[in-house]
C-alpha cells in the first residue's frame, strides 16, 4: 500500500488528497498557503477579521 509523504507531496497530490477527505493534506496546504492567503484577503479587504473568514471559505472550497 503507497502511504503518501505529505510534508515531500506537491500540491497537485494534496490537492487530490483532499478531494478524498484527507484532512492531513488540507493541513500541510493550510500550513503551506495560509498566511498568504490571509496576507493577501487583509490588503484587499482591510478588515482582519473578514480575512479570516476568506481564508476559511478558500480552505473549505478546496475540500469540495
């Protein structure tokens, strides 16, 4: 049985693995582009708090 490395994975297989629920991989994007994101939704937005609430909304988009 293959047991994905997820901290070596590209992207491209976590973004797979979270199509299969695998919270694991949601995590290591998470930790990977997470801030970014954060980063980049408090420019536009200017508003912290409602950045925290995109970067939920991109994450939970990503699972489904």
């Amino acid at each position: 049985m293959y047991r994905l490395n997820y901290q070596s994975a590209d992207d491209l297989e976590l973004l797979a693995q979270t199509g299969k629920q695998d919270r694991e991989a949601l995590v290591i994007l998470y930790d990977r582009y997470g801030r970014r994101v954060f980063v980049l939704a408090v420019r536009i937005l200017n508003d912290p708090i409602g950045s925290e609430e995109v970067i939920q909304n991109v994450f939970m988009s990503v699972t489904s």
